[in-house]
C-alpha cells in the first residue's frame, strides 16, 4: 500500500473520530439541558418558554465541535487558546465558545499595546458588529483610551445612558463569567457641519486638500492633477480657500481675467475648469457647503481624558446614503489630520486614540490610484503616532489588501453563504485568519448574533490561536439614547460654544474680488493715461503742423517780397541802363547831326 493510500485513510480515520466526537458532544448536551429542566420542574423554578431556535442558532450550539481531529485536540486548543488571551494589560470582548456554550474561565481579550497596530469587525448585516464596536469603545474609555465612533444608524447614542439590567441579561452575564453592571459613559455628540444634534465638525477647503476633494467629486487622474495645480497656485498667492465658494471664484479667475497666471506651470484647460465646477455644484446641491468653513475642528478635541476615563467622541451621519463618498472621506480626512498633528510616540501602554470606521467599504469604492495609496500610507504609519484605526464592515474584501495587510486584530461575526459570491467571499475570509484546527468554512456562517470569530496580536506581535467568542454585553443601553437625555448631553458640551457658529473671514473670494478690482482700475488707469499721451500727442501734432504751416507761409511771403525786391532791383538797373542807353544814344544822335548840318564847333 502507498503512502497516498495511508494518508487518505488516515484523514477518512480522523473525520470519523471527529464526527464521533461531535454526535456525543450533542448526546450530552441534550442530556444537560433535560436535567436543567427536570431541576427546574421539581423546584418549580419559573423560567422563560423555550423559544424555538432558528437553524442558524441551532448549528452554533455544536460550532466549536467543528475541530479537525476530534475531542483530544479540541481540549488541546483549548488551553492553547486560553494560554494565548492571558494578559494583564488587556480589554476583555467576551469568553471562549465550546459546543455553542461560554467557557467562563476562557477569557478572550484584546492587549491594549497591540490596539494601535490596527484591526477588522466584521460580519453580516444583524449579526453583532455594532454591539462589538460599543463594547469595545466602552472598554477603551474605562481604560482611560478616547474613542472616535462613527453612528451610521444613530443607535451609539445610548452610551450616555446606563444599561438597565433583566433577568435574561443576567443569566447571560453570569454564564459567560461577566459581571455586569449599567454604566454610562463620556459621550461628546459631534455632526458634519451641524446636520444632526451634535457639535458641529467643519474644515476649511485648503486643510481638506486636493487628493481627497478630488475623491469626494469623483475627479480623474487628469482632473486630480488640475486641482492640485490650483491649490498650489492658491498657495503661493497666499488665498485661502475657505469654503467651496472661494474654489467656485478661483477656479473662474484662473480661467479668465487672470489665465496667464498659470501659463508658466502648466495651465488649466476651460474644458477641465468646466468639469470641476460642474462636480462643485453637484456637492453644493448635496449640502456641502455645511461641511466647508471657519471655525475649523481641531481633531485634537476628540483626544480628551474625564476622571480618568477616555471621551468617546461619536460622529453622527444620519444621511450617509445620500452622500457615501463625502462622509467617508470627510472621516478620512480626520485620521489624516490626526496623524499630521500628533507627535511621534513608538510603542506604547495603551493608544492615545483608538478610531472605529464604520461602513468603512464605502471609502474605497471607486477610489483613485492616489487616494489608495495616501489611505495605505496613513494607515501604515498613524500607529507610531499611538493612533489605532479599527474598519468596521461586512467582509474583509471590503478593504484593499495593502491595508488588510497591515490590520492585527480581527474580530470575524457571521457570514452567510446564500449565493455563490457568498460562498466565495466566505472562502477568501477563511484564508485571512492564521492557521488553526478549526473548520472555519463550517464554523463562520453557523455563528448565532453576539458571537464571533476572534485573533489579535499578543504583546510579541504574534497571532493569538483562533477564538469562537461568546462577545459580552455592552454596559451603556444598547440602542438609541431617550431625546431629553441627549439634548442634555449636546447642549452641556464645552466645545459646543466654541464651533456651533459658522463665520466667515477674509478669503480667497473678497481677495481676488479686491485683485480683480484693483487690476480693473489699473487697467482704466493706464488706458486714460493712454489717451492722454495720445491726446497730447496729437495736440502737439497740431502745433508742429500749424507752426509748420506759419513758417511755410512766413517763407512763401519773405520769398514773395525778395522776389518783389528782386524785380524792383532789376527794374531800377534796367532803368539805369535805359538811362545811359538813351543819353548815349542822344548824345551820338546830337553829333551825327550837328555833324551833318555842320553844326559842330571846330
């Protein structure tokens, strides 16, 4: 026999230990629960009727049995999984999840040095992840960490309130090893530019920058490159580009009164100025020009510490399906600013920051080559900034792989298969984890809401073993805060006073206004000038002309009167030589006579 052969028997041999396995785990915990309810009968302990359980939440009771290899290594694992989440320093999400029950002594946490290197919630729709995410950032700001939330449904606003504790909550509690307790927590409400109940959160158009407006307008390469010119050129004039309106009037100054101004670095086409403005007017219509002016946010006021407890700043969008791009990038905006601002703080206790992105799929859908690789950058080197940034969303081929890649903790809920890109999606998912003996391809779409599939970093920067988790309740109420208690929370707000009143200063449109004006009345300056010059140009024209015309007319008369003079001169000569002809002539006449007639005297 070939070792092909062995081989295959082996692993036939090894399924059928398994299946073994599994059918007595389910043996004895059907005998379990008949023994509760017998007990329950002869005490006459009053319980709830059981509720019929859907197939997804019957296929969890035997989820953590889906181990390749049977009972003696799931025991294995199993301390292997308790060795890995020991940690001092560390925020507990839940329990580890055997045979669909909790393992109160199986502790599964997330070690709070790790946090800034980044991490993954993910699941379907109604599967937990929202309630993970409050769980978390509850932890975090026990443990003295600020939060940034994004409320994509509105339902994060009950943190300010505390849980209110039930009989089921508390059977729960106390079989996953929680102590529960109702706790509310420090909330600041903040909204894009003041569309919602919260403080308003605003920037101005030259800190949002070109490569992510660019993003929001859905510009091409092309386009992107034509923008980032006209910022530039903003720049150096020294305009500031405070809301949309200031763009609107420079982009209309570059490509006409002053289209000269760029000749010498490139130019904008009309063509391209015409898609930019067109796309501006688009957002305007979506309301951005909410979203765009003084006072700008500090992001630095969501980094704020209570009594030792850390804020959770919570960013309402209640109209993210109008608007996807511009909100998620907005909010991709604030991580680039904190990892502008923020110095530089290696590796830590615990995050200064941690940052959870809801919806986080929606920031790199049609994104260009550019904003992908500015995203990638940020996320790559915000974590020496202390900073941690959490994606919260249905798979992890929602996020691009160069930033999955740089993601240490994962926390996998449910995913279902109904579909064949279903079933692909749940096998790409599968790959993402490290290696266990856990069918994960089984194992993910039976996982029943609140549980979920967990492996972070530990403090060596090494995967922690593969974790089916029980995820604990969330002390805050888990869903929306009653309205009396939230106007409380908004209106007490400090920061509130400081950014609800929009203002609007000197800018790029009152500058180039001015510019325009002033080379306006230059240029009527220089053309009356012009005129002047020719008027005097031409008076003296005429002057030279009459002058001209006097000196012509002065030598035509002198000359006239020499002429007169000439003739009068002649004249007398003339009548000289008449004179002496004459007196000749007589004078020889007289003798011819007298010569004749003998009158001459002898």
């Amino acid at each position: 026999m070939d070792k092909a052969e062995i081989a295959r028997l082996a692993a036939k041999a090894a399924e059928a230990k398994a299946a073994a396995a599994q059918a007595a785990a389910q043996a004895a915990e059907a005998a379990y629960k008949a023994a509760l309810a017998s007990a329950a009968e002869s005490t006459e302990i009053t319980k709830e009727p059981p509720q019929s359980q859907s197939p997804e939440a019957a296929s969890s009771v035997t989820c953590a049995s889906q181990v390749k290899g049977g009972t003696d290594i799931a025991d294995e694992y199993r301390e292997q999984v308790a060795a890995g989440y020991t940690t001092e320093n560390a925020l507990p999400i839940g329990v580890y999840l055997v045979d669909g029950e909790p393992v109160a002594d199986v502790p599964v946490t997330l070690p709070l040095q790790m946090l800034n290197r980044h991490g993954l919630v993910a699941g379907a729709t109604g599967t937990g992840k929202t309630r993970t995410l409050q769980l978390m950032a509850e932890g975090l700001s026990d443990a003295g960490v600020p939060v940034f939330i994004t409320d994509i449904k509105g339902d994060l606003t009950g943190l300010i309130e505390a849980g209110v504790a039930s009989d089921k909550l508390t059977e729960r509690s106390l079989k996953q090893g929680q102590n529960w307790v109702g706790k509310a927590f420090p909330t600041e409400f903040f909204a894009l530019g003041g569309l919602g109940d919260g403080t308003p959160v605003r920037t101005t158009v030259t800190d949002f920058g070109p490569l992510l407006l660019a993003r929001v307008l859905g510009l091409n390469d092309t386009q992107e490159s034509a923008l980032s010119l006209i910022f530039h050129w903003a720049d150096q004039q020294k305009l500031g580009l405070i809301d949309l309106g200031d763009l609107r009037d420079t982009i209309a100054y570059l490509t006409g009164v002053g289209a000269g101004e760029l000749e010498t670095i490139g130019g904008v086409s009309s063509a391209t100025a015409g898609v930019i403005l067109r796309e501006l007017s688009v957002l305007q219509t979506q309301g951005a020009d909410d979203f765009f002016g003084e006072p700008a946010f500090d992001p630095k006021d969501f980094m704020q510490v209570r009594d030792g407890r850390g804020v959770i700043s919570c960013l309402e969008l209640p109209e993210l399906s109008d608007r996807p791009a511009l909100f998620s990038t907005f909010v991709m905006w604030l991580l680039a600013e904190l990892f502008e601002i923020m110095p530089e703080t290696g590796d830590v206790d615990k995050p200064k920051l941690v940052f959870f992105f809801d919806e986080a799929h929606l920031l790199f859908d049609g994104a260009t080559k550019a904003f992908m690789e500015a995203v990638v950058k940020t996320v790559r080197l915000i974590r020496s900034k202390g900073i941690g940034v959490f994606f919260v969303t249905q798979t992890p081929k929602d996020i691009p792989e160069d930033v999955l890649a740089q993601l240490g903790a994962k926390v996998q809920h449910a995913l279902r298969a109904h579909t064949p890109n279903d079933a692909k999606a749940l096998r790409e998912t599968v790959k993402t984890f490290p290696t266990s003996p856990l069918n994960l391809e089984a194992l993910l779409p039976s996982l029943g809401t609140g549980e979920a599939i967990v492996t972070v970093l530990d403090e060596k920067g090494r995967p922690s073993p593969v974790a089916p988790t029980k995820i604990w309740a969330p002390a805050a109420v888990m869903g929306v805060a009653s309205q009396s208690a939230l106007q409380a929370a908004v209106q007490g707000s400090q920061l509130r006073m400081r950014y609800a009143d929009k203002v609007d200063p000197e800018s790029a449109t009152e500058l180039l206004a001015e510019r325009v004006a002033h080379e306006q009345a230059a240029a009527e300056a220089a053309k009356q000038a012009e005129e002047q010059a020719a008027a005097q140009v031409k008076a003296e024209q005429k002057a030279a002309e009459a002058a001209a015309k006097k000196a012509e007319k002065a030598a035509q008369q002198a000359a006239r009167k020499a002429e007169r003079e000439a003739e009068q001169a002649q004249k007398r000569r003339q009548r000289v030589v008449d004179n002496l002809v004459n007196s000749a002539v007589r004078t020889i006449g007289n003798s011819v006579v007298r010569s004749i007639f003998g009158n001459r005297k002898r």
